[in-house]
C-alpha cells in the first residue's frame, strides 16, 4: 500500500483486528497481575488469620466475632462505595473470609483441645 492510499476493507479491518489484540493481550496481562497480587494478598491474610486463631485458642476465646465481623463488614462496604466497586459484591466476598477464618479458628481450637466458647456446630458467624 502506498503512502496516502487508503487501505483496503479487508485491511482495516486486519489492522483493528491486531490492535484489538494486542489491547486484549495488555488487559489478560494486567488481570493475571493483579490475580497474583491478590493470592498473595490473600496468603498474607491468613497468616495473620491463623496467628490470631492460635491466640484466640491460648486464651479460650471464641472463634467467632460477631462485632468485629459486623464492623469490618460495614468498613469494607464504604471501602468499595468509594472505589465505585458494588458493596454488596464486597460483603460477599468478605462474608467468604470471614467463613473460612472463623472455619480455620475452630479447627486450631479442636486441636489445642479447647472449643473457645465456640457457638454449637453448625452454627454460622454473623454476616457469614
């Protein structure tokens, strides 16, 4: 194609059709980023988690927290109205968390041989 000829039909729409690859590719690219930064925020998390299970434990404290729950609940929800991401999408998935600490803070509780005051099985932990 020479210069100032305009291309043909066929090969504007090969060039979109690259470019909107390549923005694509860039997207994935970020997306996986972010999946990873998130796993190991995530891992980072439950460590943190898991000491306070092994304190809760020591100390006979139950394994549930239901303000705190309650609270970190309504924190996390302003946290996503201000980042213009769905509240309730959030509480979902910090409903999520807290399932699997309070899961994770009974199973150290039944191996150190106390139940912490833990609520009745099967019981769920507030906004879990």
């Amino acid at each position: 194609m020479s210069e100032g000829t305009a291309p043909a039909a066929g090969d504007a729409a090969s060039v979109a059709d690259e470019a909107a690859r390549e923005r694509l590719l860039h997207l994935r690219s970020s997306i996986d980023n972010l999946d990873a930064a998130l796993v190991h925020l995530l891992a980072e998390r439950f460590k943190c988690t898991q000491q306070v299970g092994e304190l809760k434990a020591r100390h006979s404290l139950p394994p549930a927290d239901p303000a705190r729950e309650a609270a970190q609940i309504a924190r996390l929800r302003r946290l996503a109205e201000d980042a213009r991401l769905d509240p309730a999408f959030a509480e979902k998935f910090l409903n999520f968390i807290i399932g699997e600490v309070v899961r994770h803070h009974r199973a150290i509780a039944d191996r150190a041989g106390t139940n912490g005051g833990a609520e009745p099985e099967g019981a769920t932990p507030a906004g879990g």
